[in-house]
C-alpha cells in the first residue's frame, strides 16, 4: 500500500522528549509516568547516544532485587544510575526518507518497539513508535478477525500474585500486559508494564525503598497496582474495531476471551498485529 511505501518522518513524533546522559534513572522514570511514554532517547549534545525504555528499567530493578550478594541499596544501585548505564547504547535508527514499511520488518526482526529517527549528521530529528503503527493502522481496512491475529501464548495472573511474579514475566518471558483473573478464569483487572512502572515511581513505593523495605514493595499483590482499564475481545471481533479500542483505551495489548467470557484464550498485542501490517505493506 502507498501509506507504508511514504518517508517514516511524516507519522512520526517530532517533538521528542529526550534525556541527557548523565539523568538519573529516577527522573527518567518519573518523565516516562508523568507523560505516559515508554521510552527516552538519551542524547549528548545534539546527538542520539542511546534510549532508555519502561523494560530496561524493569529489568534492571528485577536483575538487582533478584542477585542475592548485592550489599548496595535498590536505590542507590538503580534510581540514582545515569540512564546511560542502563539503557541501550548500540540504537539501530532511521533517517527521515526510510520508507514505514522497512522500519516495521526493523520492528519485526529486532523485537523493537521504537525506532529513533536522525539525520545524516547524527541529530535526533524525530521518533515511531509501536504506537505510530496502530493509529496507521486505523487508517486502513483490514478484513480480519481477531482469531486471525492473536497469539495463543498466555500468561496470566490471580489476585494473589505479587509484584515480583510480574518482574519476573516481564523479564524472563518478555510479556508486558497481564489479565488478572478469578478461581473460575473471569478477567478481573488488566495489568500492564506501565502500571508496574508508575508503581515504582510512585513517592510512597520510592521511600520503602529508601528505608530498604524492598521486600515489602515486591510482596504487594498485582491487584493493588492494576491501573489499566478493562477491554477485551472476542475470535470474531473485527480487527479494526479493536485497533480503534486499543486507541481509544490507551492500550497495546488485549486478552482475547471466548465467547461465555469465562477464559482467556488468547491475545491481540501490537506486536502481533504489526505481523498483519508488514504483510499489508507487501
């Protein structure tokens, strides 16, 4: 289609929030919860060095409360690293002429969620996103059900499971959106990364760290932390329908339920509707 053959610049973010080198992972944190990002290019000068992304962090606060011969302090050891020694140095990047098309199969074979875009001289000039690919995709007129679409591999939480369970799903198994659901399989609460994020961001959370109360913080239920609202689809559900939802709810993922909407039997993820974009764009 002509949409994915156009320059990349034309739909992506140009006014950029960025982070210099030296920024404590803190504020990073609270900029990416305050304005509802995922990620910060971190630059030196005019010049993109690296991102710092939700999961980088997540993961660096699973790999320390997880190693058990740390002798430092969670915040010490973590929130006030520069974002450069936790994030990405070696970014792959875009120039504004790359055709949408080309940086969605970028997505696809890296498993990337964003890609920064630069000049030739090696200035940030813009960034897409994940997000970028649903509200193009919006655009378009798929004839797909959701059944279509989404993946089969599931991985969910009950109200009993804690904080640590969801670091650990995040990190090891790299999902990022979990249905909460009862004894009998209802979806109860939507969980996902970013409501993890903005928990450990959270002032409160921040001072039990600081009194090295990280086990408290870790042993909290999901339950008490589940932010997101509730949106769920069915196999036969229009896959445009659900793109719009997940626009409209703010959401990148979607537990896909059968038909009584008493089990979860799949979900609809941006990742897994790029797969259907990049065969459009063919």
């Amino acid at each position: 289609m002509d949409l994915f053959n156009r320059p990349v610049i034309e739909f992506a973010t140009k006014n950029v929030v960025t982070v210099g080198e030296k920024e404590k992972v803190l504020n990073a944190m609270k900029i990416m919860v305050n304005l509802d990002i995922r990620r910060l290019p971190i630059i030196r000068g005019d010049k993109l060095v690296g991102v710092i992304t939700m999961l980088d962090i997540l993961d660096a606060i699973y790999s320390w409360i997880s190693d058990k011969t740390t002798e430092g302090s969670l915040y010490s050891d973590i929130y006030m690293k520069n974002v450069i020694e936790i994030g990405t140095r070696s970014v792959i990047s875009a120039r504004p002429e790359t055709p949408v098309a080309e940086v969605i199969s970028l997505f696809l074979r890296h498993n990337f969620g964003s890609m920064p875009i630069v000049d030739e001289a090696g200035r940030l000039v813009g960034i897409f996103t994940e997000w970028d690919v649903l509200k193009l995709a919006s655009q378009l007129d798929f004839p797909h059900r959701v059944r279509d679409v989404m993946t089969r591999i599931i991985y969910v939480l009950t109200p009993y499971s804690t904080v640590m369970d969801v670091l650990e799903g995040i990190t090891i198994y790299k999902f990022r959106r979990y249905p909460i659901v009862d004894e009998n399989g209802k979806v109860v609460a939507m969980l996902h990364a970013k409501d993890v994020l903005k928990y450990f961001a959270d002032d409160e959370t921040i001072e039990k760290i600081k009194q090295g109360a990280g086990e408290e913080v870790v042993n909290n239920y999901v339950i008490n932390i589940a932010k997101s609202p509730i949106f769920l689809a069915k196999p036969d559900d229009s896959v445009i329908d659900v793109i719009k939802k997940m626009l409209e709810y703010d959401v990148g993922g979607v537990p896909v339920v059968n038909e009584e909407g008493t089990a979860v039997i799949g979900m609809v993820t941006e990742k897994t509707l790029m797969l259907l974009f990049e065969e459009s764009a063919q």
